[in-house]
C-alpha cells in the first residue's frame, strides 16, 4: 500500500451512497411473492409457456381421441371389402377411396391407429419399466451385479433392434401361428421390448450413479434411512427426468418400428388393421403407378403420430432440462 | 507501487445500468455503477452474490451472458466508450487490451487441448507471435506466472494439473497480450487458502512489475482491503461506498459496509461466546447427559453416561484401493493415517486442512457412513464399528447427525422442507403426524426460519436458508453431536456469520457438541474451542483455539494462519 498519494486520485475521493437510497434489508429474507411450487410444478409451468408442447399435445390428443372412439370419425366397417371398388377413387362418403382390396382407405386409417398407438404405448412402459429396475439396482448397489447387468445390457443393445425383433418375432410366429390379434401385439411388444431396454437401463444407471453420490443420499443415509429406502425414497425419483424425455420420444419410434415391423410382414398379422399393414399392402401401388394415394394415408397417420410424440419429447426435455435445475 | 495522480485512467466506468431480459421484462441487475481504475492500480469490487459485482465486470468486456443488456451509462476504456462499441472493435480489446482470469479454474481450460496450447492460441489470436516464437513466448509466460518445469508443463493436459497450477495457466493467459486491463473475477475463491495466497502475491508482483491495471471481484472484504489501493462496495445493483481501501476498512460509513467489516470471519479474533459461557455451557451438557444416561439406565440399546468425552477417535486409518497401471492390479492410497482425538461434551473440535488432507474422510467415518481400515470410533465409550443389530445402530444415529457442504446438494430438491425434515422423524417412527408438525414448526423456529418455509422447496431458498433447513433436519432426533462438514463454507460471508451465531447458540441452548470440519482458520477463531490441524491425512499439530493463533507450533499450521486474508489489517475498533 503506498504512502506516497494521502490524496486520492480525481475520480477516487471517498463516496457514500445516500443510505435512504440504498435501504438495507435483512439478510437471508425468505421470499413469499409466489406460492410454493415443488419442481415438478415448475417445469410444467415451463412446459406452458412452450408453443411445441400445445402444438404435439394437440397432435397426440387428437390421435388418442381416434384410438379410443374411432367411431366418431368414420362409420364405416374397415374390415368390409367390396373387390368391384378395388382402386376407386374418392366418392362422397369415402374421402381417400378404395384400395386394391376393396377397403375403405379412410376407415382403415382410423381404425389402424389403435393397433399402433397400443404397440408405442405398451413397450414404451416395458422399456421403461425394465430399464429403470435394471439400471437404478446396477448403479445403486454397484459391484458384481452393475458389470453382469450392464454386460447384458451391452449384448442387446449391440443388436440393432429391427433386426433383433425380426428374428425374434420369426420364432414366435413359429411357435404360436394362431394367437389372435391381442395376442399378436402382445408378440410385437415382447420382441421390441426385448431389444428396447438397454438404452433405459443405460440411461438411467447414469443417472442413479450421479445422484446417489449427492449428500442428501449421505444426510439419508446418516438418519438411518436402508439402502432400499434410500433408493425408491430420493435415487429413483430424481433420476427419473431424462427417463421421462427419452421414453416420450422412444414412444413415437416404437410406433414407427411397429409399422417397419408388419410392412415386412413380420409384425402383425394381416388381419389386425394397422398402419404398417396398410402401407405394405399399397406399396404395390408405387410400382404400378395407379392411385399413390392409397399410400399416403396411412402413411401420413403415421407419420403425424410420430412426430407428435417426438415434438412433445422436445417439448419436455426443455422444460426438464437439468441445466436449469441446477440452480 | 507508486500512482502518478493526473493521469488519465484505464477504465472509467460511469453510472452503468445493466439488466436482464426475463421475457418481455428488464430485470434491472446494475443501477447507475461508476467508478475508475487508474494505471497500475488495483481496484477491487467488493459484494455479496447477487451484488451486481461481476455483471459489473463482464459488462465491460461485453460477456454478458445472452439475456444482459446494457441500458445506460458510459464504459470508458482509456476514454474510448466502448459500452455501445461494435462486436468488432470490443473483440480487438478482448485479450490484447483487457485480459480476464476467470472464476473457475475447473472449467475454464480446455480440458482436450494441451495448456501451452491454449496460452499459445492467446498469443496468435492477438497477433503477438506464430509459431516457433509463440512456443517460446509460452514457455515464457508460464514461468513468469510461476510455473516450474514450464517447457514440460506447457505440454501437459489440464487434468495434469492441480487446481493451483491451472489459475496460474489462466494467468499466463490472461496476461499473455500484455493488456492494460486485468479483470480477475474471484481468482482464486476455489483454491484452498495457501495457495490462495501464493497466487494472489504473484499476481500482485506480476502485475506491478508490468504495470498493469486489476479489476479485483471478490466478495471477501480482507482479501480486497489487502490487496486493492481503492475499494468499491456493490450492494443490490448499486455502489453503496467507495474510496481508499483502509479508509473504508477501518471507517465503514455506509450500513451495508459496516455490516461487511463486521461479519468477515478474517476480520473478526474472538470466540463468539464468552470464554465463561464456554465453561458453562460444558458444564451444563455433562450433568444432562449423566441425568438422561441415569433415566434410561434400563435400556440396553442406550450409550453410556455422561462422560467428558462424548466421541473419541483412536488410531483411524483409511486406505482406498486405487486401479493400477495393468488390469487387475491395485494400489492403496492412505487418506488418512492414524488419526485420534477426543470431543468433550458440549465444546466444538475443528479439523483444519486443505482439499485432501483427508479431514472430510475422518468425518464420514465418525458419521459411521464409510468404513475404517483400522482404528476405532467410540460413543459415549462405546465402539460404534461393534454396533451389530439395527436397533443399536438407529440408536447411534439419533445421537449424530450431519450438516454438509454443499447447500444446493443436501436437501433432496423433490422433498417440500416439511418432508426433508420429517424424514428423520419418519425413520425413526416418532410422533404422530400432529406432534410431527409441532415438532418441525418448533424446529424451523430454532433455526429462526418462518413457518412458511414448511411447504416450500429447496430450490425456492437461498443457500443460507437451506443451511438452516439442513442444521434443522440434523437437530430433529435431539443429537448429542452434530458433525458440520464444511457447513458454512459455500455461503457468503454475511450468510455465513449468520449461520455461524446460530450454531453457537444452538450449542448453548441444547448443550451440542461439534465436529467442524473446515479449510478456514479464521472460522475456527469464530466456533471452535480445540483445533486439530491435518495434512496428507496426518494430524501435525492439535491444541486449543488460543494456542494454535497464538503460538503456533508446526510450520504448517503458520502457514495456514498466514494465508488468512486481511489478518494483518489493523481494525478500528
């Protein structure tokens, strides 16, 4: 500290701020202007502030209103085929036509989106249900049970999934030919389930392993709180936000990978009405040229479903993005 | 040193607003901030978090983050207004002009680049040299900031170094151009005191010796008085004082300052409590314990009588397995290394050390949350590592409870604060729902915190206020120890006086006794009665609070004591 300036330099003299202006407050003042909102409430509040969210909610809404009253949209029978209309173009009453079977384009559609919707829907709750016990025990506990759990995870999820669930559902069709159509979704489930878990299990072990080192799981741990307490109590919970994003937009791909499935022919069974089915059926159209539009629709239904899933994915990683937890 | 006194300054900065957008609204972060820096001058902004401090600074080299904007005033750089400049013209000042040592020493290198890689990318970005030159300039730099070996560092990856080591390579960078301006934005708030120290002394020679203006942000009043010729206190957004830096040090005028001066633990010497209410407080902690211990002699799951000792280390050691070189082989690693010492009922022991002298590791095993590789820690003379049975082992719990570092860390955040304290309560099956309540509202007013916090969550309070829910959530079960880990280090110095006083009448009014573990000597002054100071998980010295100041007797404790920030700063009084 220099003795040589006793006179500050210009610009440098003491300065105090007029007090009244700058009005002391309390330190450590609790801040009651908006009501107690818990995380949870914070991000769904983030959520309504998002366009992307309304937009793919009312997407998705308008798909599962289809799924569950179908006969609100059309009264026609989509397993009613007159062969002398194969191919007929829109009439009054039938907006998309005819295909070659006969069937009412617009009816199918809509009645194929239950098959559809009902595949995302079941082996997205498979996956996730499979993949956080996996993951949240292989992270939590650690140890031997962590490498054999992440060692199988790593087999199946090396084997891409179309090609695993082909094979897959090639032996069950093998096994039981006559299992109705309940029963044959169940079998599409099954085979994408199958090959679906790791990324969740991967997923989530991440996640479990970054939380259970926080000290709140030690503050736990220290009022004598069980490890499996422990864990469904504060790990599982707080793991479950990026569990959540991928599963929404997983949703949307396991539609997608249903349709794949049944346009090889290998999903389900012909007789069930269903996108993939549909698509597969008029795929015949593009190489003669006649009636593209037959394609079209179910595709379209498909495509649409999807993509509202997968915006609403978006949507709600934004709104839970753990960047803007952190503070 | 010497400041000629017309000239023009560097940086004047006059009445600066800065806001932040928050949808359609300006939310006002700095109002009407001025100040000067004049050559060679170190100035320092001094403020809690939230002051507006270092908005202040990373306005002047247009870092703001995305949503700041600045809404008036005038930024002055050698009498150039750069507050409204073009991108272009502020990103030619960036670096050659106006260096910048960040906060963070973790996260401001990269950590894929070698570190003379990225000093060099410094000098070529500025046009000072290329090439074959650019690799000696780095080598330069290097040492100049105190580097030794600087040839072989600079080809070292960030993760080689210490958190020391890659302050002193953001130094290097920092003043790699040779920039009129420095603006160190809280250099060195997480490095470990010493080293705070060291860093510190070499900046200040380095840019003494260069002539080079620092723009301190700091929010330790010691450090900024020790360091700075000029202070500028920020409160809410607003300059509340300025002026000569002792002036404002030993004659406070304005409340918030005084409040400053009176609350930085660096500053303060005494014992909270009287050395008398000390004795008292012991007293009265051993014949309750005795007078419960008589009550419920009965039990069997209970701990002993009320003896002076309340927890007692002997000879802890812990190794932890290290991966080795080829698969399958394994080092251990000593953390810490025959470690004893007693807590007597009602005092408070501190355990002093820097980052990975192995102190919180002593404190995880008192806790009985990680396990010793030999030694013992008794209860109430009781070894808690012989506790077999559940009952016995819930029973040790209620007697010690934790309070941790971190503040956004220790409360689940999808826990309302009501949960987070019932919690214990919950496991250990007390109370009805009704007396549950009862008992948390009891609680929050303990740790003076309004009963409206109870449907609150974590991330709706400030870090102070989650302390206190946390020192709360500790107290439910009545502990007789409570082990403080850290606990008032992540908060800023006001907050942390605060929770410092509540723990010591805590401690009187419940007759507590502490395990304080800290990196902060002049903490200790403030709580403790014996000190245990550690290095490389060994204890060099251990005595009481008054000795260890007084007369230290390790080289290593003096060190310590040294590096407190501001200690040598006459006050007032």
């Amino acid at each position: 500290m220099p003795e040589s300036y006793k006179l500050p330099p210009p610009g440098q003299e003491r300065f105090l701020a007029p007090i009244d202006e700058t009005p002391l407050e309390e330190t450590g003042t609790l801040d009651t202007s908006s009501p107690p909102e818990s995380q949870w409430k914070e991000a769904w509040k983030d959520l309504r502030r998002n366009w992307l969210f309304w937009v793919s909610a009312a997407m998705i809404l308008l798909v599962l209103v289809v799924v569950i009253a179908p006969g609100l949209f059309t009264d026609l029978d989509p397993n009613r085929a007159d062969l002398s209309k194969s191919l007929d173009p829109s009439s009054s009453g039938h907006i998309a036509g005819y295909d070659k079977q006969g069937y009412d384009v617009f009816a199918r559609m809509i009645y194929g989106a239950r098959a559809s919707v009902l595949v995302g829907l079941l082996t997205t709750i498979l996956v996730v249900v499979l993949g956080i016990a996996t993951g949240a025990v292989a992270g939590f506990y650690g140890g031997w049970l962590d490498s054999l759990i992440s060692r199988v995870a790593d087999v199946f999820f090396a084997i891409p999934l179309l090609l695993g669930a082909l094979v897959m559902l090639s032996v069950i069709n093998n096994r039981f030919p006559d299992r109705g159509e309940f029963g044959a979704i169940i079998a599409v489930v099954t085979a994408l389930g199958l090959f679906g878990w790791p990324q969740i299990t991967r997923i989530a072990r991440g996640q479990v392993l970054q939380v259970k080192n926080m000290e709140f799981i030690d503050a736990a741990r220290a009022i004598g709180a069980t490890k499996r307490s422990n864990l469904l109590r504060h790990v599982i919970p707080n793991s479950l936000p990026p569990v959540i994003v991928t599963a929404t937009v997983s949703l949307g791909i396991y539609i997608v990978a249903e349709a794949t499935l049944s346009f090889l022919g290998i999903g389900l069974p012909f007789g069930v009405v269903s996108w993939g089915n549909d698509i597969s059926a008029a795929q015949n159209q593009i190489r003669s040229g006649q009636r593209i539009g037959v394609l079209f629709w179910p595709a379209g239904a498909l495509a649409f479903t999807a993509l509202g899933f997968i915006l609403l994915g978006d949507a709600v990683s934004d709104a839970l993005n753990p960047k803007r937890r952190s503070e | 040193m010497t400041t000629p006194v017309h000239e023009i300054p560097v940086l004047e900065i006059k009445d600066l607003q800065v806001a932040f957008r928050a949808g359609k609204k300006l939310i006002p972060a700095v109002r009407g901030a001025s100040l000067m820096v004049y050559p060679g001058q170190t100035v320092a902004i001094v403020g809690e978090s939230g002051s507006g401090k270092s908005t202040t600074a990373h306005a002047v080299i247009d870092l703001l983050p995305g949503t700041g904007v600045i809404t008036g005033g005038q930024i002055l750089f050698e009498g150039r207004d750069i507050a409204g400049a073009k991108k272009s013209d502020i990103l030619a000042l960036r670096g050659s002009s106006i260096g910048l040592v960040p906060q963070d020493p973790m996260t401001n290198l990269n950590p894929l680049w070698r570190v003379g890689t990225q000093i060099k990318e410094a000098l070529v970005a500025n046009d000072i040299a290329t090439g074959k030159d650019a690799d000696r300039r780095v080598v330069e730099l290097l040492e100049e900031a105190g580097l030794p070996d600087a040839e072989s560092r600079a080809r070292q990856f960030p993760h080689e170094f210490s958190g020391g080591m890659r302050q002193r390579a953001l130094i290097a960078m920092g003043l790699a151009a040779r920039p009129k301006l420095l603006i160190a934005d809280e250099p060195t708030s997480a490095l470990d005191v010493t080293v705070q120290k060291q860093i510190l002394d070499h900046l200040d020679s380095l840019t003494d010796e260069l002539g080079v203006a620092v723009l301190l942000i700091t929010h330790d009043l010691g450090l900024a008085a020790e360091r700075a010729d000029h202070l500028v206190v920020m409160y809410k957004g607003q300059v509340v004082e300025s002026g000569p830096a002792r002036e404002i040090l030993q004659d406070p005028r304005h409340p918030y300052t005084k409040r400053l001066v009176s609350s930085a633990p660096s500053l303060a010497s005494q014992r909270l409590s009287s050395e008398r209410a000390r004795i008292q407080i012991k007293e009265q902690a051993v014949q309750t314990a005795a007078e419960i211990a008589e009550e419920v002699a009965t039990h069997d799951d209970e701990f002993g009588e009320g003896q002076q000792t309340v927890v007692e280390a002997k000879g802890l050691t812990k190794d932890f397995v290290l991966r080795g070189g080829r698969p399958g082989s394994s080092t251990a690693f000593r953390a810490v290394d025959d470690v004893s010492f007693k807590l007597a009922r009602g005092t408070t022991t501190a355990i002093v050390g820097e980052s990975g002298s192995g102190k919180s590791t002593v404190a995880r095993m008192v806790l009985g949350l990680l396990d010793a590789t030999s030694g013992t820690v008794e209860f109430d003379g009781v070894d808690i590592m012989t506790l077999s049975s559940k009952k016995q082992q819930l029973a040790l719990r209620r007697q010690m409870q934790p309070v941790f570092q971190n503040p956004y860390a220790s409360l689940d955040p999808l826990y309302s604060i009501y949960r987070s304290i019932e919690e214990p309560l919950r496991t250990h099956h007390i109370g009805t729902d009704k007396e549950r309540e009862t008992r948390i509202r009891d609680l929050l007013d303990k740790v003076s915190l309004p009963a409206a916090v109870m449907r609150r969550f974590p991330n709706e309070l400030s870090g102070g206020q989650r302390q206190r829910v946390a020192i709360a959530r500790a107290l439910a079960l009545e502990p007789e120890v409570v082990i403080l880990d850290e606990a008032v280090s992540a908060l800023d110095v006001l907050v942390q006086a605060q929770i410092l006083n509540l723990l010591n009448d805590l401690q009187a009014e419940l007759g507590l006794s502490y395990l304080f573990i800290t990196h902060d000597l002049a903490v200790v002054r403030q709580i403790a009665d014996n000190v245990l100071v550690m290095q490389n998980g060994k204890v060099v010295e251990t005595s009481t609070v008054s000795t260890v100041f007084d007369s230290p007797r390790e080289e290593y404790t003096r060190r310590l004591l040294d590096a407190i920030p501001g200690g040598s700063i006459p006050l007032a009084t």
